[in-house]
C-alpha cells in the first residue's frame, strides 16, 4: 500500500513536471511567433534603404491618391520619399528653365549678401486632394467672395485683384488671364521683403499637383505655362 502510495506520488510529480515543460515551451513558442510575425510585418512597412533607388536612378512609378506618376529620383526633395510605390505626397524640384532634375551632388551656388536672392528652381507637389475642390470650382466658387477693389493689370494680359485681409489669403493676389482663367489662375504673394511666389495648381484624377514658382516669372507666363504642360506630360503621360 506504501509503495503504491509512493509510486502514484512519483507519477504524479512527472505528469505535473510534464505539463509544467510543455506549457513552458508553449509560452515559449508563442513568443518566439509574436516576435517573428512582429519583425516581418516591420520589415515589410519600413521604408527600404534609400540605395534601392539611387538619384540617378531611371523615372520610378510613385502613386498618389490612385494616380500613377512617373518620377525622376533626383527630382525628389525628401529621401524618404524617393522610392516607388504608393505616397501620401511627392515633394519634388527642378531646374529652371531647363527642368531637368538638379544634381544631388552639387550644393546650389550661394549669392553674397548685397545681391538679391534669385530663383532658379520650380518646386512641385503632388498630393491627395482630399475632396476639395478643383482649381477651376475654386476660382468660381470661392475666390470671388474674398477679393477686394477692382482688377489691377499685371503683365503680359494678365489681371491681378487683391485678397481682403481677414481672407484666409491675406497678402495674396488672384492673378488670372481675364479672356482664359481656365487656362491661367495662380495665387501670388505680395511680399517686398523676400522674393514674391505664385502657386498654381493642377488636378490630375484624385492628386493635386502645385507648381510653385517667383512672381517675376509671369512676365513670359505663356512660355512658363508650356513647360509647366510639357513637365506635367511627363510625369503623367497619357494613357494608351
């Protein structure tokens, strides 16, 4: 009876001392597949290493809101943004007026301080237009309620009418073609202290796209226009 007693006993301690293993390895098993599953879905979301598209790399396909650009790499301004696939926004530039991207290798030129600053780059943005309305709806819709006085001439045909200051585009100006505003509209800065700039803004299916560029440019709007049309066919070219 006292060996049966000891026996159950020590069969006892070795079932419990299995199932103690057992859960043991369970646990440990369950971590080691968390861990796994966390480094692989880590690996997949990080951004790859930015020598996968090296600068001089060719044009890489970058989708923004649904729509397929095709995007020099040394065009880019933000590293991590120079990789194909699927963005939020591209923020992009080029050199004026040959648009060719500039050279990542070279730092631009600094001008001393008695000259004055000069431009020689347009900088691009594509992003989701978020639902908000087109450029041209704006300039119907909305614009009209926030300027003030009467059209002032600008350059070249061009119009210019001044944002009222408690508009949420003070120290603006709306300047437009008055025979085509669906040709030509862009909001420009007033300011005299560092050089005046204009965005214009195109809609691509959902992606904005928003030239910005020196005010003093307006003066050969029509040639500027052209290659704003000629960039823009080139990173979106017409589907086939």
């Amino acid at each position: 009876m006292t060996f049966l007693t000891s026996q159950t006993r020590r069969t006892g301690a070795a079932l419990r001392s299995r199932r103690g293993g057992n859960l043991v390895a369970g646990i440990v098993g369950a971590s080691l597949l968390a861990i796994t599953g966390i480094g692989y879905v880590g690996f997949v979301l990080w951004p790859r290493h930015l020598s996968e598209v090296p600068p001089d790399a060719p044009s890489v396909p970058i989708i923004v809101a649904g729509v397929v650009f095709n995007v020099p790499p040394a065009a880019i301004r933000q590293q991590v943004q120079r990789r194909s696939g699927a963005q939020d926004r591209v923020d992009l530039a080029f050199l004026w007026p040959s648009l060719d991207p500039p050279d990542v290798a070279r730092q631009p030129a600094r001008a001393a301080a008695d000259e004055p600053h000069q431009i020689d780059r347009l900088f691009v943005t594509i992003a989701g237009s978020d639902g908000t309305l087109s450029p041209a709806e704006r300039m119907k819709a909305i614009y009209p309620r926030y300027v003030e006085g009467v059209p002032q001439p600008e350059t070249d045909g061009l119009v210019a009418r001044h944002f009222a200051d408690a508009s949420p585009y003070k120290g603006e100006d709306l300047v437009f073609d008055p025979s085509a505003p669906e040709r030509f509209v862009a909001r420009c800065s007033r300011s005299n202290t560092t050089p005046a700039i204009c965005l214009m803004e195109r809609r691509i299916g959902a992606a904005d796209i928003v030239l910005r560029f020196p005010r003093e440019w307006l003066a050969d709007w029509h040639d500027v226009v052209a290659r704003f049309d000629d960039l823009i066919a080139t990173l979106r070219p017409p589907s086939r």
